[in-house]
C-alpha cells in the first residue's frame, strides 16, 4: 500500500481514540470525531476511506510516523 501523507489533525485525533481505546474510556464523541475528519479527508483526496482508515490506525498505533510526512 502506498503511504498516505495524513494531515497533523487528523494524525492527533486518531491519537486521542486510541489512547481512549486503551484506557477502555473510547467516548462517542472522539470516535465521531475521527471519522466525520476521515471520511472528508479521504473524500478530499479521492481515496477508499476503509483503506485510509486501516493506513491512518497503523501509523498511530504502530508509530509508522514517515506516512505522516
């Protein structure tokens, strides 16, 4: 897959959702949060958002941080 340059944003929000994933305190909120930015983003740029969505969870969780640019 190639990478994705995810913006900033987008990048810190996944961040909050996964450190709530992890606390097991994941809100309603930040999950609508992540996904109303991500669908805009991938809509924006013109890529699957379930593609976008996998890349975008495995740069925050994997530290994979070259695909943030």
């Amino acid at each position: 897959m190639a990478t994705i340059d995810f913006p900033e944003d987008l990048i810190a929000l996944e961040a909050t959702a996964w450190e709530e994933i992890q606390a097991g305190a994941l809100t309603v909120d930040t999950a609508a949060k992540v996904q109303e930015r991500l669908t805009a983003f991938a809509a924006d740029k013109g890529i699957d958002r379930h593609a976008a969505e996998m890349e975008l969870k495995r740069v925050v969780r994997h530290g994979e941080t070259e695909a943030a640019g």
